[in-house]
C-alpha cells in the first residue's frame, strides 16, 4: 500500500522541522559549553563554528550556515 503525496510531504515537513528544532538547540548549547571551557580542547574549523567572546559576552554562530541561508534566500528570490 502505498502513500499519499500529501502524506510524504507533510512527513519531510515534519523531518525537517525536526532537524530545526534540533539545530536550535545546539545553537543554544553551544555558547553554554564554549564559556564553560568544554570546547576549548575541541579543533573545530572557523568556518562550521565561530564563537566570540568578549568582556563576559559569548556569541557562537556557523558562517557555512549563514551563507547557505543567503544563497537559499537569493534563490528564492531570483526564483520569483
């Protein structure tokens, strides 16, 4: 028996909602374990996670992330 169209695109809305939900949380986690030091030993390359950190303040944030959400946003717009 197979599945309906509908049905497959509200489960892959469904995964990639998850995913989200998922990132959010790391992206949430991530500035908590850079302050704590536990990222210290850690060899991650600037361009998956970039922390800053200043005077008390921790900023963690993935420029591949951001360029592929530029890049999907200029996409959908040249799309139009």
């Amino acid at each position: 028996m197979s599945q309906s169209p509908a049905l497959e695109n509200n489960l892959t809305f469904y995964i990639l909602g998850f995913v989200f939900v998922l990132i959010g949380i790391a992206f949430f986690l991530i500035p908590l374990l850079a302050r704590s030091g536990a990222l210290s030993g850690l060899k991650i390359p600037w361009i998956i996670l970039y922390v800053y950190h200043s005077d008390g303040f921790y900023f963690a944030t993935s420029p591949l992330l951001v360029i592929i959400s530029l890049a999907s946003l200029l996409l959908a717009f040249l799309r139009r």
